[in-house]
C-alpha cells in the first residue's frame, strides 16, 4: 500500500528532491523505473498544421458546413439575437469542471434524464447542463437557457438557474420559460419557489409566474395539467407578437422577417408545430397579416394593405 | 479586426489561430484512447468542424475544453476496433552511454517493442491516463478533469496499468 502510494507520488511528479534520491534506492523504483522512462519516450506522430488544416477545410466544405450565425430580424432585437440563435450563449462554459449538457436545436424537442431520474424535456432552442460529479441527494442543480418541462422526483433542493432567475423545487412538475425579457415559471404539481430580480414568491398547482415587458405578476388560470408544447403545439395567451414568431423560428428552424408590422402587439392563439403553413396562418389570418413564403427558409410578413 | 473580433471563433483567423494552437494536442489526447493515428487524427478533425459549425455559441475561452469533450464524446460513439496498435515510432533521446553494449541494445529494442506491445493491449481508460501522465507530462489533477473523472479513479487506473505492465514485461 505505502509502495504504491510512493509509486503514484512519484509518476505524478510530486516527489522533492530529498525523497526522490531515497525512493530511488527501493525496489519499487527498480521495478518500474524502465517502464516509466521508456513510455515517456514514445512519441506520437507530429502534424503538419497547415497541411492538417488544408485537409480540415475540405472535410468542413464536404460537409457543406458553414458557421450558424443566425441574424437578428427585428430591429428590436440587438443583442437578443442570443435567443433566437439555437445554441444560446453558454451557460454550459459557467462550470469549471466539465459539464453534463442536453440540448434541443431548432425544431426538435429533447428529453433526457438526471442522476436523480428527475425527467426533463427540452423544447426548442435549449440548452441544459449540470455537473454531474456536484450532483448528490441534497444538492440537484442545473442550468437552463431557453425552455424546458421538469418532472422532479422527491428529494430535496432541486434548483434550476436561469440568467433571468432562479426556480427551487421539491419534487414536482413544472415549466421553466426563459426567453430574452420574458421569464415565466408554471408550477403544475407540488410547490415551486421562484426567485426573480429579487423577488421571491411561491407557486402551488395551477399558479405562474409570468415577467414579460419589465414587469413581472403571479397568475392563475393554468389552462391544462402539462405545457403545450411537450403535445408539439406552442400556445399564448396575450403574449407580445414578436416572442410568438421567436418561437415560430425555433420551431421550424426558418428566419422570419417583418414589415410595417406591430411586434408588440398581444397575440392569443395557438399554432400547431407539424406543419409551417398552417402554423402561419394560425398565427397571421388572426392579426390580419399576409406572409410570403417564397423562400421556405426566410418567411416574410407584411401587414394586409401593403 | 476589432478587439471582440479577436474572441469571435466564426473569424476564420481567429480559428485558424485555435486550430494552430490545439491541434497536436487534441490529437495526441485522441491517439491515447484509440491507439491509431489515422483515427485519432480522423476524431480531431470531426471535433473542429463541430466547434466551426457551432462557432457562433462557442466561448473562446472555453473552447479548448469543449475540444476535448467533444472528441471524448465522439470517441465513445466510435467502432471500437478488436485490436488496438500503437503505430507511433519512438524517437529516442535516451542516450546512456554507458550501455553501448550490442548485447544490451538488442535487449533494449526488444524491451521497448514488449512496452508498446503492453500498451496497445490496455483498455482505454488505462492506456489514456497512463500515457496523458507519461507523454505529455500531466498531472493527475488535470487527467482527471479532462476526463470528467475524480482524481481516486486516475489513480486506480495508474496503478492497474503498472501492475498489468509489470505482469507482461519481464525486466531486462
């Protein structure tokens, strides 16, 4: 036990000077001395990085692979481009150590499972990460940028931390929503303890929590027993304009660009997430909105007298 | 190039400068799971395209972290192939004078042959720990965290391997 305790001192390097020249006299050193040395000398092959880097380029190109820079379509939107871009600016880099990530891309909904079999479903443009080495009985925490349905198992402290606020948990089925300027929490089992921009309050069954525009209020009147969206269809109910198309972008992975058009203006409705055309049009025909969709990739929308 | 730029991965010399810095290193940290060059080079490559195709989400800051994760990741999807083989030459800087002896360099060459013999047939856990501490130096600290492991599983790993490497390398 001790030789090998001096064994892995030793490899790593951690040995003075003083205990080196004695461990050097033992058998131990004898016996591994060789192999030690002779595995440092192996050297793998050395790249050539420009000849790597040309071969690089061709695989990327073959790929058809270009750089996803989404760009913001809303005047409106600056730096809020980070929501609609799929992969939203790290909260997976926050960790130090190396952390467990689940993602959802556009158009696509993820579910995955924690070390405590607390479920969680991604939707659209997540993003979920944890550590899983910190991740014990009595401490669960993740991180979550964008959306996600969690159904936790009993135990205690479940914390989901967002950039806008933080959601504390013990043992329920609630919806994080964390979009730029618009966090909204509904607890549907259990109790849900929210703490936003230094607001704390608690939610039971059937309440929620909604900041949207810079003010934020407690709601009831949850409309079903789960979120919408986990049934692949987005609903509002007078919600601004402009995170109803967020949404329609992060569904169908398009861009979707305005004109003339009032992004603030409330919206209450649904849109199916199977089909684009009938998406828009559930969304559109109520405002009074034509859209263009001759490009299938970038829809266009422009008000009705234009 | 405007400061932010000096940090934005989508700016071809700013990822060049990434892939410039990295490349051998990621390869090496490759070549130790799978024991080939070809697919260790092969892993690496497919890691900077997902970090080119998602440079726009990726911190620069973080990015050599998320390189090796990646090729983790990747590795673990892999075909693993029945029979590992190290294919690297080594390049000696041994230069002990005192042994000159024809007799003892056969030994040597012979010794060194069994070793890397002994190294293909760990398992990968083993061989890549073994050889981030023996080739590149590190410590076990830092093993461990780019393996997403505790230190205590480093250790154990190190030790299985001395212990299997004794066993099937007689001593000159």
């Amino acid at each position: 036990m001790e030789e090998e305790k001096n064994i892995l001192k030793w490899l790593n390097g951690d040995m003075s000077d003083r205990e080196l020249a004695a461990f050097k006299q033992t058998s131990a050193y004898k016996k591994y001395a060789q192999i030690a040395q002779y595995a440092s000398d192996l050297k793998p092959n050395q790249l050539n990085t420009t000849q790597a880097y040309a071969a690089f380029k061709n695989k990327a190109e073959a790929k058809n692979t270009t750089p996803k820079v989404i760009k913001p379509n809303f005047n409106w939107i600056s730096a809020a481009a980070a929501a609609v871009v799929a992969v939203l600016i790290t909260t997976y880099f926050i960790f130090s150590n190396p952390a467990t990530t689940t993602e959802a891309k556009l158009a696509q909904l993820t579910q995955t499972q924690l070390p405590d079999q607390s479920e969680v479903l991604l939707n659209s443009g997540s993003l979920l990460t944890y550590v899983k080495n910190d991740w014990d009985k009595n401490k669960r925490e993740v991180k979550l940028k964008g959306e996600a349905y969690f159904k936790v198992t009993k135990g205690s402290n479940f914390i989901v931390e967002t950039s806008a606020g933080k959601v504390q948990v013990l043992g329920t089925q609630f919806n994080v929503k964390e979009r730029k300027d618009y966090f909204e929490v509904h607890c549907y089992e259990g109790r849900v303890r929210v703490d936003h921009g230094g607001k704390k309050l608690v939610l039971t069954p059937g309440e929620r929590y909604r900041f949207i525009n810079g003010t934020g209020k407690k709601m009831t009147g949850l409309p079903a027993t789960q979120p919408s969206w986990t049934l692949d269809e987005s609903s509002f109910d007078a919600i601004p304009l402009k995170y109803v198309l967020n949404e329609l972008e992060r569904k169908f992975d398009i861009t979707i660009t305005t004109q003339s058009i009032d992004v603030d203006q409330l919206f209450a409705g649904s849109f199916g997430n199977k089909n684009l055309d009938k998406a828009l049009r559930a969304v559109t025909v109520p405002l009074g909105i034509e859209y263009d969709d001759t490009n299938p990739k970038n829809i266009r929308l422009y008000a009705n007298n234009q | 190039m405007k400061s932010s730029d000096l940090k934005d991965l989508c700016k071809e010399p700013v990822f060049k400068g990434f892939y410039d810095s990295f490349l051998q290193g990621a390869k090496n940290f490759a070549l130790y799971k799978c024991g080939d060059e070809a697919q260790a080079l092969d892993l690496t490559q497919e890691a900077f395209i997902k970090i080119w195709e998602n440079c726009s989400s990726v911190d620069f800051a973080k990015a050599k972290t998320y390189l090796f994760t990646t090729i983790n990741n990747m590795f673990l999807n892999t075909v693993k192939h029945n029979k590992v083989v190290l294919n690297y030459e080594k390049n000696s800087n041994t230069d002990d004078k005192s042994f000159q002896d024809p007799v003892y360099i056969l030994e040597e060459k012979e010794f060194k042959l069994k070793l890397q013999q002994a190294i293909a047939n760990l398992n990968e856990g083993q061989r890549e720990v073994f050889l981030m501490n023996r080739i590149d130096g590190k410590k076990y600290r830092e093993i461990a965290e780019l393996l997403d492991i505790s230190v205590k599983a480093v250790e154990k790993r190190m030790s299985l391997t001395l212990k299997s490497l004794r066993e099937e390398i007689p001593n000159i």
